[in-house]
C-alpha cells in the first residue's frame, strides 16, 4: 500500500512539472541524513543509518530524468523525517550501558 501512495506521488510530480533539485539541495539532503545519523545514541542504528544513507545516494547519483531526481529527493526529505523521529525517540531509551564500539580505548 505505501508503494502505491509513493508511486501516485511520482506521478503527480511528473505530470505539475516540478523542478529537479539542485546540487546543492541534494547535498544539503545528505549532510543532513548523516547529521541526523550521528544523534542516535546505539552504534548500530548509528552505523546502519550511515551506511543506508550513503548507499542510497551512491545508487542515485546516475539519474538524470527531472522526476525521477524529484522522486529520490522528495523520498530522502521523507527519509530524514523519519530518521530526526527515531533519533528522538531513541534519545528517551538510552541504555545505560554503552557498547562496546563506543567505548574508546585509553
């Protein structure tokens, strides 16, 4: 069901003509992914988040098509959306023991 809703959005997109993102929209887009990324408190999430966010992009950085750039963009923006909403909610479940990767050598 949330394949169609997205699908639907894609081609409302196409057909209003929306504009493609500029360069540095989408760089303003990952930065904030990996911002966003380093706020949970889990390594794992942490790293996870990292990694989706820049395979997501290293799978998109060939398109070329205006809305298919305004599709990935317009999913990204909903991607951060989650991700600052999971950041925060993970904050208020902070385990009181860190993980072992977090703990720095001395």
């Amino acid at each position: 069901m949330r394949n169609n809703i997205r699908e639907r959005e894609r081609r409302q997109m196409a057909a209003s003509g929306v504009a493609a993102p500029t360069r540095t929209e989408v760089l303003q887009l990952y930065r904030s992914l990996l911002r966003v990324a380093r706020q949970f408190c889990d390594y794992n999430i942490r790293e996870y988040s990292k990694r989706r966010t820049i395979d997501a992009f290293r799978d998109n950085k060939n398109l070329t098509d205006p809305s298919q750039l305004s599709a990935a963009f317009s999913d990204g923006k909903a991607q951060l959306e989650v991700a600052k909403r999971q950041a925060l909610v993970y904050s208020l479940y902070t385990p009181k023991v860190k993980s072992i990767m977090d703990i720095k050598p001395s």
